[in-house]
C-alpha cells in the first residue's frame, strides 16, 4: 500500500537518527516502529498485580468521642479541660 506520511518534525529527527544507527530504509524502520507501536496499542494496559494493605488492630479508642475535635486536640496535647 502506497501512502503519503507527514512526520512532525522531533518524529522525523528521531527517525532519521535511527535510521544512520540501524542503517535500515526509511520503509524499513517505520514498518517495524508501526508494528511495534500498534501491537502494543491493541495489546491494551498492562495488569497490575493488585496491592492490598493488611489490617492491625489497634485496640479501643482512648477518646471517650472523635467528634469534638477540640476535645480530642486538648487530650492529646495534655489539656484536661472540658
């Protein structure tokens, strides 16, 4: 199949580059960069192993009620104050 291809201009830099080191045709190294490319696209994202955190007990709660927030910052900064 003939087509006509336009490079941005870092891609055609990046091409020319590989092609000096690989010495391989211009068709030669964008055949294989699309094969490479495209395989990986249609291969989707890789798996990742899924992390799960262990659980600890940490006992009961020493605050009598987490939601007075000033009264909770006052036991634990000392203040015995209600």
């Amino acid at each position: 199949m003939r087509t006509t291809l336009t490079l941005d201009d870092d891609v055609a830099a990046l091409v020319s580059r590989l092609q000096k080191i690989q010495k391989k045709s211009l068709k030669e190294l964008i055949n294989q960069a699309l094969r490479q490319g495209l395989k990986q696209m249609n291969s989707g994202a890789p798996r990742r192993r899924r992390h799960q955190t262990k659980t600890a007990d940490l006992g009961r709660c020493l605050l009598g009620n987490l939601d007075d927030v000033a009264e909770a910052l006052a036991i634990a900064e000392g203040e015995r104050f209600k």
